[in-house]
C-alpha cells in the first residue's frame, strides 16, 4: 500500500467517525447536522427554511443533536431572542 493510499483510507475513518454520534439519531436530526455541516451558523428558523421541516421537527431534531453533543448553541448578539447553532463535529 502506498502512503497516498493510507493517507486516503485514514481520512476517510476520520469522517467517518466524525459522524458516528449522529449514526442512530432520526432522519430530520441528520438531515439538520448535514444542513449545519454545510452551513456555517443558523438559527432555527433558517434551518427550518433550508431543510423545509417544520419547525416542531427541527426544535425536536436540534435537541437530540445537543443531547448527542454534537451541536453547540448560543444566544444572537444581533438578536437575544434567537440562538444560533452550530455543528461541532
């Protein structure tokens, strides 16, 4: 096997264990820590826009994702009544 070769298949783990908290949480929590893989930082109506859930669902999906710890929150300086989330794996 070549270095490159290794190199590949190392990175390749790592991504995958990247996600390996999110494995067994539902479909809209994924879908949600995808959204935010691509997405820097949203609040929870912007990601309810980008995933098209329902608002309910992204609250519901946003908490098993904390609960997993795999997303952080924290409040707005622009606007204290929303909190931005962001993944953190």
């Amino acid at each position: 096997m070549s270095t490159s070769e290794a190199l590949a298949g190392s990175e390749s783990e790592a991504k995958a264990d990247r996600w390996e908290p999110v494995r067994d949480l539902p479909p809209s929590a994924k879908l949600v820590a995808k959204v935010l893989d691509y997405e820097d930082t949203l609040t929870q109506s912007q990601i309810a826009e980008e995933t098209l859930l329902p608002a309910r669902t992204v609250r519901y999906a946003l908490t098993r994702l904390e609960d997993a710890g795999v997303v952080s929150s924290r409040f707005s300086f622009s606007d204290a009544r929303k909190r931005l989330y962001r993944l953190t794996v």
